[in-house]
C-alpha cells in the first residue's frame, strides 16, 4: 500500500524521513495541510487519518499530520474523503473564526509538535501499516 504523509511538522519528517512518502512544508499553516490533503484526495488517495484527529483545535496548535494512501482500506467511496475534508476545512474555519492561533513560544510549539508526533507515531505502529 502506497502511503503518504502530508505536514508541517519537522518531527514527523525527521522520524519518517526515507520511511514514508512524506510531502512537509514548514511554511504550511493548519489549513494549508488541510487543503493538501484535499489535493491528494482529488488524484484519488484516500484518508488513512482523520483530518481533526486528535484533542487539540486548529485555533490551538500550529501543527498538523494527515496520511492519506492510494488504496482504499474499506472499500470506501470517492466522496466520503472528499466530503470529509471538505467538512474539516469549515471546522477549521469555524475554530479561526472563534478565535485566532497565539503566538506561541518556542516550548509551546514543540509540546504541540510532540502532540501530533504521538498521534502520528499511534497510527504508524498499527499492522495495516505494515503493509504499504
């Protein structure tokens, strides 16, 4: 199964880094991931990852991971990723539009780094991993 990483977090790149397909950009916002992902989706890869997994808000970390593959582990429809991303992109902007991202300091942003590593680290260390 071809799989691939799509973030902007530098701990994710640095641990899969020859690994896994990784498609990183540290300039890339919450959104911006988002809306890459939403690319992958339309080439016709499917989420491995839910947008929004995890407990922490778009409008509280700076960070985002999402693994999407070519294969489809369930048989699942076109759109159901696609409608799914989409729903994201509008919580993201529900959540911005509540309330804008601090400025965090460096400590901060490396805890929120952490925070979506483990999420990340949670998936990879499942066996249908394994099999890309």
């Amino acid at each position: 199964m071809k799989s691939i990483m799509v973030t902007n977090n530098v701990r994710c790149l640095e641990k899969w880094e020859g690994k896994l397909q990784i498609d990183y950009n540290e300039e890339w916002t919450y959104l911006d991931v988002l809306l890459a992902a939403r690319d992958y989706i339309h080439r016709g890869y499917f989420l491995l990852t839910h947008p929004l997994a995890g407990s922490v808000k778009p409008n509280q970390t700076p960070f985002k991971s999402i693994i999407l593959s070519e294969e489809s582990l369930e048989g699942a429809e076109d759109f159901r990723d696609l409608t799914l991303i989409e729903e994201s992109i509008e919580a993201y902007h529900k959540f911005m539009g509540n309330r804008a991202l601090p400025e965090w300091s460096e400590k901060s942003a490396e805890d929120f780094r952490t925070i979506d590593l483990s999420l990340m680290e949670g998936v990879m260390a499942n066996p249908i991993m394994n099999r890309r």
